[in-house]
C-alpha cells in the first residue's frame, strides 16, 4: 500500500480496512474474487469493525458497575427463580421491541441486579442506547437540579437511553419535589422506553419511601401495566458468606485490636 491510499483510508476514518488491507487482497486473490466481491468482502470487514467498536463504546458509556452476562448466572444456585421464563423472556427481547419494563422483587443479594444488568448488556449489544444508575443516584441528581433549575434537562437525558435500569428502588428515603420528578421521568417513559427495575420492596411497601399515596398508586399502576414483575422474594441470597474459622480469626483480630488500643 503506497502512502496517498493509507493518507486516503486515515482520512475516511477507514481503520479496520487499513489494518487488514495485504490480508484482504491475499484473501481475493486465493478466492480469485470478482471486483463485486473483493468489494463486498472490504465492506463488510469495516462494518464488523466499527459496529464491533461502536457496542464497546455504548458499554463503556452506560455506567455498568459490573458487567454481568445472562450466561453467568447461577440459576441452579437460585431454583425458586423460573428459569424457563426469565430465559424466554431474555430471548425474545420484546422487553425491547414492545417497550415493556421489567421489575425484580425479591431480598438482597438475590440476584436482581445481576439480571438486571445482563438485559441491558443485551440491549446495548444489540444497538440500544443504554444506562445503570442506582435509585439514590437518580433522586440525588434531581434534587440537585432544582437548585440550578435543570430538572428539564436532567429528565431529558434519562429519557434519552433506549434502556435504563434503576437499581435498588426503596432504599432511600426521598423528598416530596424528588417524588415528584421521579414520577414525571417514569410518566415520560411509560410505552416509549424500556426501564429496568430491581427493589428489595413489595409494592405493597413503596409507599414507606416515596411517602406519597396518590403518586405511589400512580406510578405502580404505569409500571404494572406494562412490565413483566418478577417476585424473587422466596430467592436466596448469592453473596458467599464466611465460614465459621475465618468468623473466628476475623473476631479474634477485633479482640487483638481492642487490647491494643
């Protein structure tokens, strides 16, 4: 390749097709490719790279703490989840192309947010745009908002995202002007938009945090209608636990540490 292609394919943005262009045409020419082909061939490759580099990118801009794949996931360490249906569910991505919400119930550590985030990796992985953010999160950056009048904004970019998941629903205490801000992004997004949601809380006791009846009746009504809940409330917790030696050592250094002190 002589110097004005490679300023050609740099300037055209045309990376994968520069990196690969002597395998490409060493590859055309053990085919004996037609010009139709070897163009075909050339196109396809740059597409694969940047759709390739445009999902890393999507992933990398969705705040994933960990990014956890549906193939990870222990069912057989969780029986009281109906694997059948969360499957089905997964593989049929209408939770995307119908715009239907899904809600996790079920205690701590049960795995919520670990399916959670395996749906939306397979939303991003399929061109959506995509977010994870926690429930404190998300009321934190509104009520901060009120004070700089932002709030449109601030709403605008959580409905911008094809998929947003908000983790740990109810495990903060929230104002009444954030209530309110809450509701009208989930109003917004009720049949435009996928939203993923994981609680540690029954509907039932939502209203013990968003300390609004009215509003709490309201929002459970918009995600009900539309959403697939599943209640992991018989789950167990997945976190592994210490043994009893290592509890031992770990109170015996407290032990130690207190006669130090």
């Amino acid at each position: 390749m002589n110097d004005e292609l490679k300023h050609i394919l740099k300037y055209l943005r045309l990376g994968a097709l520069l990196a690969n262009w002597d395998e490409l045409l060493k590859q055309a020419r053990r085919g004996k490719y037609s010009h139709e082909r070897l163009l075909k061939l050339v196109l396809q490759a740059e597409y694969r790279s940047k759709d390739e580099n445009a999902r890393t990118f999507r992933r990398k801009r969705a705040h994933i703490p960990e990014p956890l794949e549906i193939e990870t996931f222990p069912f057989t360490r969780q029986p009281k989840l109906n694997r059948k249906r969360m499957m089905s569910l997964y593989d049929s991505f209408d939770y995307m192309t119908k715009q239907q919400n899904i809600v996790w119930l079920g205690p701590t550590g049960c795995g919520k947010s670990g399916l959670a985030t395996a749906f939306l990796l397979q939303a991003i992985d399929r061109g959506h745009r995509g977010y994870f953010l926690t429930f404190a999160e998300l009321v934190t950056e509104l009520y901060t908002s009120l004070a700089d009048h932002s709030e449109a904004k601030v709403i605008r970019k959580y409905l911008s995202y094809d998929c947003l998941v908000i983790d740990e629903v109810g495990y903060v205490e929230v104002e009444p002007a954030q209530v309110g801000l809450f509701f009208t992004l989930m109003q917004k997004r009720h049949k435009q938009k996928t939203t993923l949601i994981t609680s540690n809380l029954g509907f039932g006791e939502w209203g013990t945090f968003l300390k609004n009846n009215h509003l709490t009746a309201a929002l459970i009504d918009r995600l009900t209608e539309t959403s697939h809940v599943i209640n992991m409330k018989n789950c167990k917790t997945l976190r592994p636990k210490l043994d009893e030696g290592q509890q031992d050592d770990g109170q015996q250094d407290e032990d130690d540490q207190t006669k130090l002190s």
